[in-house]
C-alpha cells in the first residue's frame, strides 16, 4: 500500500483556528497523536481549506491541533512513550511542572496548554474529536467514554460505538478531557496507510461541526455526503458494543498477531488469534476482535467486544437520568464507599452475577478491583 502523502515538514502544531469564540460552542480536533496515522491529519488540513473559504457563520470556535509533531515527522507511533496513554494525573503534574524532558514531553506540554486555554476561554459547550487509525483493516468506529453527552456525539455517526475502552485503557486524551467537562470521541477511521481513512476521518469532522451547531448552510451537503460515505461501509456491523477483554503486551512477549484479522471479525472461544513467547494466544470468547495488532510499537495485542442491542442504551438513559445510581447501594453486596461519595464498593462475592451490568448502565465505572473486591467510581459529568 503506497504512504500516504503528508509534508511533515510543513506540519505546525496549529492547523486551523476559526470563529469568534462568542457563546457558541467550541469544537476542538486533535489529530496526529500518533505519529504513524497521518490519515486525520491529512483530513483536517482539507477541513481547513474549506473553512478558510468564509470560515463560520454562527458564534462558536473550531481549533485544529495535531497531536505529536516529532513522531509524525519520524513516522513513527511515538518515540519514548504513548501519547495517548500519557494523560494521568501524575503525568500531567509532571508535565506543567518540569520543563524538560523526553520528546513526548514536550509535545504534551505545547499540547496541554493550547487545551487549556480553549477550555477557560470557551464561553459555550465544549467538545473534543480525537482521530485516528489502526494498524489492522476493518471498519471504522467510534469510542467514548459512558456519559449521555458523549453518547449523543456517537450516535451521529453511523459506525459502531465502542463503550468501556476506557476502563482497560488508561491515561486516553479524550478520557481526561472528559474528566473536566468536555464531552469527548475518539474516531478510528480506518488503516493506518488506507486513502479512503482520510475521508472517513473527514466524513467525521463535518458531522460532529454539524452535530454541535457549528457548520454553514453551505455545508450541508458535505454533511450529507459524509453520512451516506460512512453509512456505506457500516450497515452490516452492529450499532452499539461493549469491551469484554484486553489483551495486554510488552516487548519480552514477543507477541504476533496472526495474519488475517480485522475490525469487528467474529472470532470463536479458544480459536488461535496470535502467538508469543508462551505459545498459542486465544480468544476468551465468542465475540468479535477489535484493533488487532500489525505494527512493532503498542501495548494492546487485541480487544474483544461483544454486541449489545441499542434497548439497553434507552434503559441506561432513562435510570441516569432518573438518578437511580443514588440507590445503588441498596444492591445486595454493594455499599458506600467510606471516603468517596461518588464511588461504591462492590462484593462480587455476592453480587458477581449481576455487578457490572447493573452498574454501567447506571454510569459507574470500574476503578479498583482487588480480589472479589471491586471500587467503582460515578462519571463525572453525564446527565
């Protein structure tokens, strides 16, 4: 497959920044996190180009960034450390605090500021899209974490959402902008090096421009043909599905996906999806693989998701905002945490059978979990 075209050497961490910051809402995209998926990058630069036309007609922002110019420049993934798994508390002290560093410390701390300021001068709603591209084939899809906000994001886009990444993935830029109010999706637009990646990614960001109030009348049918683009490619696969299992990797396991495996492939308890120092690697059920592995750099072998129908999604919505999580302790083997009135302590020695289904529907997320004895914490910001 022939590299995608993208002049590193042109790149600004600045791509596009239009609109008069009044009381719309402001849309902030990031792209180029990685430095080895240059396909939302590329989308963005396109997007600008047409914003630059007569840029926005409504009160609002639109704030294009990319994400780690020195891997994108070396094409590679990162070159000391995930960017995308750098957004912890203890990073970002470190981060605001010390002026040195690796690469991807630097790249953070340009990153994080330009963050912040967006978000203390926003004087709307704010909402973040983060691009990206994964090293197997398959269809594009969309990633959040549990809120109705986010889920409403999500929806407008016709790939299938991707809940409970977070809660095996830690240290995501949308997870902790989402922990400061803004409402955040990720969006994997396809292979690395694929073109029709770059228009997935760009279907996306005039959608969401769309969905929170921010695109012209003139844009409406780059809208349009963004949906019927990325509906296209969807119709088969399923609406909605949850995150059963990661399988984690470091480089003395000399893990290899074998061949063949995309995107949403349904994939059979114990049938041989890769292997490493140990021997066969298996599935643990009978789902579907999600990103699996075809590049050197990386610490997530393969996910797999399991499909959930849209039903339960109208449940959820209407116990959250209900407030029903106020009498989750009334479960038996859950109670209050002692210190935490935002957090529960889950039994699973009782409550094993019906814990973790009940409480995600109910906006709870996995935080501890030690022995039978699980913490888990409300999301902030969902109703």
């Amino acid at each position: 497959m022939q590299a995608l075209a993208l002049r590193v050497g042109d790149l600004t961490r600045v791509l596009g920044d239009f609109g008069d910051g009044g009381e719309g809402p402001t849309l902030v995209v990031v792209s180029g996190l990685h430095g080895n998926e240059p396909a939302g990058v590329l989308a963005c630069q396109r997007v600008c180009e047409l914003l630059d036309e007569g840029g926005l007609t409504r009160s609002g922002r639109v704030l294009l960034l990319v994400g780690n110019l020195a891997a994108l420049r070396a094409g590679a993934r990162y070159l000391n450390r995930d960017l995308n798994r750098a957004w912890t508390r203890a990073q970002i002290d470190a981060v605001r605090q010390d002026g040195y560093g690796d690469a991807e410390d630097r790249e953070q701390r340009e990153l994080l500021g330009l963050l912040d300021v967006a978000v203390q001068e926003a004087r709307g709603p704010v909402y973040l899209l983060d691009l990206h591209t994964t090293s197997g084939p398959g269809a594009a899809f969309s990633t959040v974490a549990d809120t109705l906000p986010n889920r409403s994001v999500a929806l407008s886009l016709p790939v299938p959402m991707v809940l409970g990444l977070e809660e095996l993935v830690e240290g995501t830029l949308h997870d902790y902008m989402g922990q400061h109010g803004v409402t955040t999706l990720a969006f994997e637009s396809g292979q690395h090096q694929e073109p029709e990646a770059v228009d997935r990614a760009e279907a996306a960001v005039w959608i969401v421009l769309d969905t929170v109030g921010l695109t012209r009348d003139r844009d409406a049918p780059r809208v349009a043909e963004g949906r019927r683009l990325l509906a296209q490619g969807h119709r088969h696969l399923p609406r909605a599905v949850e995150v059963r299992y990661r399988h984690p990797i470091a480089p003395g396991d000399f893990f290899r996906m074998t061949e063949g495996f995309g995107n949403f492939q349904p994939v059979r308890a114990g049938e041989v999806v890769g292997r490493d120092r140990d021997g066969e690697v298996v599935s643990p059920e009978t789902a579907r693989i999600l990103m699996p592995l075809y590049q050197r750099q990386g610490s997530d072998g393969f996910f797999v998701v399991r499909e959930f129908t849209p039903f339960w999604l109208r449940v959820s919505r209407v116990a959250r905002r209900g407030r029903l999580d106020r009498v989750a302790h009334w479960l038996p083997g859950v109670r209050r945490h002692p210190e935490d009135p935002h957090a529960l302590v889950v039994d699973r020695g009782v409550a094993r059978w019906y814990a973790m289904q009940v409480l995600h529907l109910l906006g709870f997320r996995r935080e501890v979990e030690v022995g039978d004895t699980l913490v888990v914490q409300r999301r902030p910001h969902d109703a």
